[in-house]
C-alpha cells in the first residue's frame, strides 16, 4: 500500500514533467514555425506535426492521469478510479475534477489522491 502510494505519486510527477517539456517543445516548433524563413508549405506542415504530437501527449497524459491513483469524493471520502470518458469530459482545476461519485451518487469537485 505504501509502495504503491509512492510508486502513483512518482508518476504523477512524471506527468507535470512530461506535460512541461511537451508545451516547451510545441511552443518552441511554434516560434521557429512562425518566425523562421521557410516555405508555406513547410510552416503549415510543422504546425500541423507540432499540434498532433500536443495532442497526441495531451491524450496520454490523461490516460495516465485517469490510472494512476485515485479520485476522492469531497461528501464521502470514497476512493475510485473513474472511467476515460469521465475524466475527458469532466472540469478541472489543476488535478482537481468535477465528477459523479461512483458511491453516493453526488457531484463534487474531487481531488487526485496518490493512494
Ligand atoms: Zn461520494
């Protein structure tokens, strides 16, 4: 149990250092995209490859986020891994979400809990 709590909260870092480098990297394609001699052709073609990679670790990213640890109900302190389309769908500030808890049934803004 511990293990794992330290094993989730190693990969939830992970996540924010991933995250960080990937918009560094979009926006730094983005700046030579729009600022560097090239052809059109060439600009269009890297901002499309940059938006596809964003999107791409964006998706991942919440594949991880959705698996790794738990969310918290804020009425019932219960523990659940939510499903893909709850956590795609869901408003979030930060790593905190607004879902539907799975046990008591009551909307909450629920926090991410590493175990
Ligand atoms: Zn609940």
């Amino acid at each position: 149990m511990k293990n794992e709590k330290k094993y989730n909260k190693e990969l939830l870092d992970l996540e924010v250092v991933i995250g960080s480098i990937s918009m560094a990297m979009f926006f730094g394609v983005v700046l030579v995209a729009s600022f560097a001699e090239m052809p059109d052709f060439v600009r269009v073609i890297l901002l499309i490859i940059a938006m596809a990679f964003l999107f791409a670790i964006a998706f991942a990213l919440l594949k991880m986020e959705q698996i790794v640890g738990y969310y918290q109900c804020a009425k019932c302190h219960h523990k659940y891994v939510p499903t893909y389309k709850a956590i795609f769908l869901a408003m979030h500030m930060g790593r905190t979400r607004h879902l539907t808890c799975p046990k008591c049934h009551k909307k909450s803004w629920q926090k991410k809990v590493a175990g």
